[in-house]
C-alpha cells in the first residue's frame, strides 16, 4: 500500500512542489496562480493532461547606483569632443554617400 501511495504522490508531482492546472483552470485563476509561482510553487499548465508551460518568477535586475557614470570622460580632453569630422566621416554622417537604406555606396559606383 504505501509502495502505492509514494508511485501515485511522485506521479502527480506532489513531493516536488509541482501543481499542473488545465488551460481553463489556469485561466480563471491565472492570479492566484502567479502569487503561488511567486512563492516558489513550480505551476505547469497542460493541454489534455501534456504539459506545455511552466510559470516561473522573473528575475529582478539590480538597480544601477546613482551617479556609476559620473567622470567617465574627466581624463578625456575636450579637444577630443570638440575636434572637427574629417570630411570623409562628415558626408558618411550625413549619409552623402549611402542609399536609401543607409548602406553605403561603393567608392566606384559613386559619381
């Protein structure tokens, strides 16, 4: 008997914490069910008994720390942010010579 009991607890996933739910069960309590996936409840929704999805929680990403960036460019000199284009990378800028997609043209192919 409890060799029955423990073939019929690890078939319908009772030990490891997992609850399957039909397409229209998980529907209708598609709230509830995500406060338990919350929770740490594995929940697997199943079409006809075959299970098609799990209902996990989303990782949160960090929060980045105020001001991470500020003094990034403190050892760059501003004669670099303030140097003129090369006329080259000016016309490639402003797309002088690109198609109408933006790809740019072969410097034969240009008249």
């Amino acid at each position: 008997m409890v060799k029955l009991l423990d073939h019929h607890l690890s078939q319908n996933h009772i030990l490891d914490m997992t609850a399957q739910f039909n397409i229209a069960e998980a529907k209708a309590k598609l709230s509830e069910l995500l406060d338990r996936a919350l929770s740490g409840e594995d929940i697997v929704i199943a079409r006809a008994g075959e299970p098609l999805a799990r209902l996990t929680p989303v990782k949160q990403k960090k929060r980045r720390g105020r001001g991470v960036w500020r003094g990034w460019a403190a050892d760059v000199p501003t004669e670099v942010f303030l140097a003129q284009m090369d006329p080259e990378d000016l016309h490639a800028a402003e797309g002088k010579f690109s198609d109408e997609f933006g790809i740019s043209i072969p410097e034969q192919d240009r008249k």
